[in-house]
C-alpha cells in the first residue's frame, strides 16, 4: 500500500525535532482520522523496526505519526546519541500536542504506541492523559532496575567506569555501541539484537544508522521504574510482555501486583526482538489490531 507522508518538525527542550505523519493515499482530506503516535525504544529513530507496524496501522485506517528525539536521527539538539527517560516523556508529550493540532487528525481518537524502552514512556504518558483514546505496549521496559540487574557483572563494571568518566569529563561525550554481536561490548547483545539490526538496516534501503549511545545514559537506567505509574493508568491499555525477553525482562509480578483494571495483560513465549520479525509479527499484529479496533 502506497502512503502519504507530511514531514514537520516541532519545538521541544530545546531542539528541533522532526516528525513524519503517514497517512492513507486515498484519505479524504476533509475527514479527520483516528490517529497513533509511535514511540520507539532505547536507541530508536523513525522507521527503526517500526515500519512494518505503521504501514500496517495506516492500510486499517489510522493516520500514523513517528519522530526523532533531540539529538537522534533527523532532529537537531546536543548532545547527540544521548538519552534521558524524563526528558523523552516530556518531549513524547509535546509530540502527542503536536499530532493533535495535524488538520487530518482527530484529537479526540488517538492512541499510544509504544515499544521497548518506548513502552515506559507510553506508561507514563498514558498516566497523565486521561482523554486519550488507548495505549499498546509491546515488549515494554517497565524497570529499569531489573534491566541493569540482568547485565552481566563484568559488562556493567565496564559500562559504570565509562559513564561515570563520561559524567566528570568536559567535552565530547563518550559513546559505546548501542547495539552488538552476543558476547560483544554493547548496551544490547542479547536476544539477537544485532542481527535485529542488520535486518532492519536491509528494510531502509541504505538509510544510515548511527549506532551508539552516550555512556552517561547508562546511569538513568536503574532509576527509571515506570511500572510504578501502571496503577495511574485510567485509559485502554493493551500490555504484550515477552517471557524470554533478557534485554528488558518483563516484570509480570509487579504488573499483576498491581492489578490495574483498565490494562489488558497478554504474556508471550519470545525474546525482546521477535515482535518486529515474522513469524511473531503477524500474532503481535493480529493482538493489537483487535485491541486498537474495538477501543
């Protein structure tokens, strides 16, 4: 199915953020359509691992909006590869103002999507907006803490020796690969994480990926613990967490310990990265669509 894109950009902490809304080819530009802002995870930018979900929202009939944050991908803002949990949830939420001024969107229908650390942000969102329509996580970073504790000693040794300097010296930031081979020094080597790359890096037909990610952002981790907003939770709320996953181990206790009404929770045998590729992607598709049609 051919898409219709409208770039744009937006102010937010500071930095230019640019943003891609898809829309169906044939939409009628007099009808506002129900819309859903895409969240990516830890070293995301637009279309990373997301596209095969946004093409599929949009041929259903949702008009669809992805976005850089301040310092990746086509956004500007310094310094570059950098991430902080609390200021994405803030510039998340300037990107939900943003798509609801859009002429074809309707303010009133729209929908979070997030995936990955991007679930955590969409928890938090979704905590502080109660008119909005629903909410799908999938493969969601819910705690940070339990994330750090599943790196290995010697791998976190090394990456707390590194932010910390990344923290006390001026300067050029220091960076570590955001993803790597398994064994290999990186944020994410696990759960085939890599080879998610490389297939994802095929799909974009020679778009560029800068894969690293400041080592100072590794400090945020273990203190962002948004499974601690679930119970503020007041809207729809679709929950996919993998049972193998590694890289963001899914926190089933506490999510049930909480035991929010309003949030469907659906367990699944697969690791942090199946959900993006077939033969997983249909199901996780097949999971969602139900939920985003009938809230």
């Amino acid at each position: 199915m051919r898409l219709r894109t409208i770039k744009s950009t937006f102010q937010a902490e500071g930095a230019l953020c640019a943003a891609t809304l898809y829309l169906p080819q044939d939409a009628d530009p007099d009808q506002a359509l129900p819309a859903i802002l895409m969240l990516g995870g830890w070293g995301s930018i637009q279309r990373a691992m997301t596209s095969s979900y946004t093409h599929s929202f949009v041929e259903a009939g949702f008009a669809v909006m992805e976005f850089d944050y301040p310092g990746w991908g086509d956004s500007g803002g310094f310094p570059r590869q950098d991430i902080n949990p609390w200021r994405r949830t803030r510039v998340a939420d300037t990107a939900l103002a943003h798509l609801k001024a859009q002429p074809m969107v309707a303010a009133n229908r729209i929908t979070l999507w997030g995936t990955s650390f991007g679930g955590g942000h969409v928890v938090d969102l979704a905590s502080q907006h109660p008119e909005l329509k629903g909410a799908v996580i999938q493969v969601p970073m819910l705690d940070g803490l339990a994330a750090t504790m599943a790196t290995p000693p010697l791998r976190m040794l090394k990456m707390s020796t590194l932010g910390l300097i990344d923290f006390l010296k001026p300067g050029t930031p220091i960076c570590v690969p955001t993803l790597s081979r398994e064994g290999e020094f990186g944020t994410m080597d696990r759960d085939g994480a890599w080879e998610a790359m490389e297939l994802a890096l095929a799909a974009w037909e020679g778009y560029g990926y800068d894969n690293r990610v400041t080592a100072r952002s590794l400090y945020t981790m273990p203190f962002y613990r948004p499974w601690q907003r679930l119970k503020d939770v007041k809207i729809p709320m679709l929950m996919i967490g993998a049972t193998g996953d590694t890289v963001a181990p899914f926190v089933s206790d506490k999510v049930h310990r909480v035991g929010n009404p309003h949030i469907e929770v659906i367990e699944i045998d697969a690791n942090h990265f199946d959900p993006y590729f077939d033969p997983l992607f249909p199901k996780m598709l097949a999971l969602q669509m139900k939920f985003l049609l009938r809230s």
